[in-house]
C-alpha cells in the first residue's frame, strides 16, 4: 500500500542500531509508549513495578536512570522525581498526613515548607508544631504525631541540628522521619547511615534545582527511601498527583552531576575562605557557619559531616546599630554576588533576612545577609564585598 505523505510523517521512527553505544544515553521523550500486543499494554499498567514503562506520568528510561543515579547519591534505594524542590517536599506532607495529625517542623526550616503545612492546618486540620533543632527537649510529639521534619544544616541562619538525637527519640515513638538534604547534597553526610549505629532517616527530600543542576537553569526536586513500603506508598501519590520531569531536564542534571563533588568541594573551600574575611568586618557581629565552634549545633555537624563538608552558604548577624536601609545598600551595592533565589550554580548570590532563632538564643528578630558562595575566584569576591562595605561607614 502506498502511504500518504501525512501518513508516513505520522509514524514512529524506530531505527537506533542496537550495536550503537554513546556516553550519554539518548534522551527519551514520551507521554505514550507502544506495545506489540494489547496483553503487553495490560500488564504494563501495574504502576507498583520498578521501571514501569505504561505512560509517561510514571517515567522513561531517562527519568529513571537519574532517579538510580540519585538514589546512589543519597545512599538509599528507591527514588521519585518531581518537578522541583518545594513539590518533593509537599508529595511527603500530602502522603504521609491526614486530618487531625501532628506534624513537627523545625523553626529554620526552608520557608515554604511551613507555608504549606500552616495551608494543611487551616484547610485540612493538620497540626504543626515548631522545635529548636539543636534541643531535643523542645520536640515533645503527642501520640498523635505522624511526621517530623528535619534540615540539616537548616535554611538561612544554618543552625546544624540534632539529627542522632531527633531521629532516636522519633523512632522510639514510632514517628516518620524525612530530611530536607538539599544543603547535604548527598555528600556531606549520608542520611541513611549517619553514626556507627546506622542511624537512619526513613526519607530524603532533595532540591536537585540546587548543586545536582548546578546551573541555577533547571528545577527539579527527589524523594528517596530505603524502605519499600515507604515508596510504594509515595509511589502512589506520585502516580495519582499526575506529577512528572522532564527528560531534557533529567539528562542535563545527570550530566551535571559527574562534577558534582568537585564543585561542591569548591564551593565549601571558597566560604572558608570568605569567613575569614567576614569575622574580620565589624558590621556583622556575628558569621553563621556550621563549620565555626560556637555556631548552634557545631558539634553536631562535626558528629554526622565527617567528610568535613559543609556547603557554599554562608550568613552574617548585621551589626543592631546598623539600619535596614544601610543593608539594603549593601547588598545593592555587590556586582559579582548577584540578587537571586535559589543557590548551587557557579554565581554568587546574596540576600537579606529578617529572622528570630531559638536556637540562636535571638530575643528579637535580628538581620541577616546570606552570601551563596559560587565558583568565582575567592579573591574577586571578597574584593566585591570590601567595595560594598563603604556604604555601612
Ligand atoms: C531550594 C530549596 C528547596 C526547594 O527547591 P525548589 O526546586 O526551588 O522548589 C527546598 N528545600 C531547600 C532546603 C532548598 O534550599
């Protein structure tokens, strides 16, 4: 039969030779996969088998193989991907919380994350309770509690939490526990083996927008697990809240990834570099860095970081004298760190905050400007800011 030309345009082009091997793997791109036969179609939509090829939704190849490569990362087995970081963090909240349970977040969480479990509390009647991550006692679940949230180090004021001891005393009541380890990135510790008890988190969440991507281009967030109930039952929600990545996204941060530890390692080298010049600058009175002795929960970075690790962010306390204008200025006034959400890329970014810590033993809400250290050279940097501080004299 002679096909049309419409016809013939509209047909699959199956044809990559099976002997033909690249480094990277060809990208795949499907909401629809094809099947020989309808019993082939039938079987494929059991969503519970891994590399399930069914529908787009649930994945591709592409999708998969950075999902194993993330889930090696993060020390775990199983891996889910999302479309960014915040989405991977409200799939644990919409799986694992119902109405009427508790829920703890500590008071330096990622921000977000509180929005939208303040949103499951007044809509839904989810409890959220806040604690001070370096003191254990302040985390006082009820028999209704279903959920603790952990960070580490947590977000702008980097106050390193307790995690051996608050994942102990969750696990003894029987509590989930599930880690944002967006900073840790997979490399300054392992969530799933964290002391030489194992001590281990029951899940991970990862902005892979962050170090993974690298490039401050792409957004993408991870859920791994080590248990296969957990992920069966995140599996579900994932499959029911129709949430998939894109293969081009999935391939640009598998590629970004063979780097990864280097850039990481670089990042934390340049910040700390920069917290010696920063301690000298007498407008800040105060530089916030897991890595410094007396910053909240120094020893228990030391306890879990034992590569030594810790990131490309680092935080000032803006001296009390001076204004919010003055702050303002100041970061205005940078060229090379740029003002922007988000970190991970090779740029450097920076920001200011208005923030009260427990932890930090803060009795009013004080300033604080964070610097995301990129892959500049040190000396550049710390030039930029020595330029910007005039507008404090
Ligand atoms: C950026 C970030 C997220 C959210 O990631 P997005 O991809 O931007 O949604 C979550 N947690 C932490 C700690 C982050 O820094």
């Amino acid at each position: 039969m002679d096909l049309h030309i419409q016809t013939r345009l509209s047909q699959p082009v199956n044809s990559v030779p099976d002997h033909v091997k690249t480094l990277q793997m060809p990208v795949f791109r499907a909401s629809t996969f094809v099947f020989d036969n309808t019993q082939d179609m039938i079987d494929a939509y059991d969503w519970t088998r891994p590399y399930n090829y069914s529908y787009g939704t649930h994945g591709t190849p592409t999708t998969y193989a950075l999902a194993d490569q993330i889930a090696v990362l993060e020390g775990a087995k199983h891996c889910l991907l999302a479309p960014s970081g915040l989405s991977v963090i409200q799939l644990v909240n919409s799986t694992f919380l119902a109405s009427g349970d508790e829920v703890w977040l500590p008071e330096n969480s990622y921000y977000p994350n509180h929005e939208h479990l303040s949103m499951l509390q007044e809509r839904y009647g989810v409890v959220l309770k806040s604690y001070n991550p370096v003191d254990v006692e302040s985390f006082q679940p009820t028999e209704k509690c279903k959920l603790l949230w952990l960070e580490a180090a947590g977000s702008v004021s980097l106050e390193f939490p307790d995690l051996i001891g608050l994942i102990k005393k969750a696990k003894a009541k029987g509590i989930l526990t599930a880690i944002d380890s967006t900073w840790g990135a997979g490399l300054a510790y392992n969530s799933f083996d964290l002391d030489d008890e194992h001590t281990a988190v029951d899940i991970s969440v990862h902005a892979l927008t962050k170090y993974p991507s690298g490039g401050g281009d792409i957004l993408m967030g991870s859920v791994c697990t080590a248990d296969r109930e957990l992920y069966l039952k995140v599996l579900k929600t994932h499959a029911l809240q129709g949430i998939a990545v894109s293969g081009d996204d999935c391939a640009n941060i598998q590629r970004n990834l063979a780097s990864m530890a280097l850039r990481y390692q670089k990042h934390h080298d340049n910040t700390l570099v920069l917290i010696e010049y920063l301690s000298q600058c007498k407008e800040f009175s105060r530089v916030l860095h897991p890595s410094i002795a007396s910053h909240a929960g120094h020893e228990y970075w030391q306890a879990v970081c034992k590569t030594g690790l810790a990131a490309g962010l680092v935080s000032v306390v803006v001296d009390g004298c001076k204004t919010v204008e003055q702050i303002q200025a100041f970061c205005n006034q940078l060229n090379l760190f740029k003002l922007g959400y988000s970190w991970g890329g090779a740029t450097s970014l920076v920001m200011y905050y208005q923030v009260q810590r427990q932890a930090m033993q803060h009795e009013k809400p004080v300033y604080i400007v964070r610097f995301v250290v990129g892959l500049e050279h040190i000396d550049d940097l710390i030039q930029d800011i020595e330029q910007a501080r005039v507008v404090f004299a």
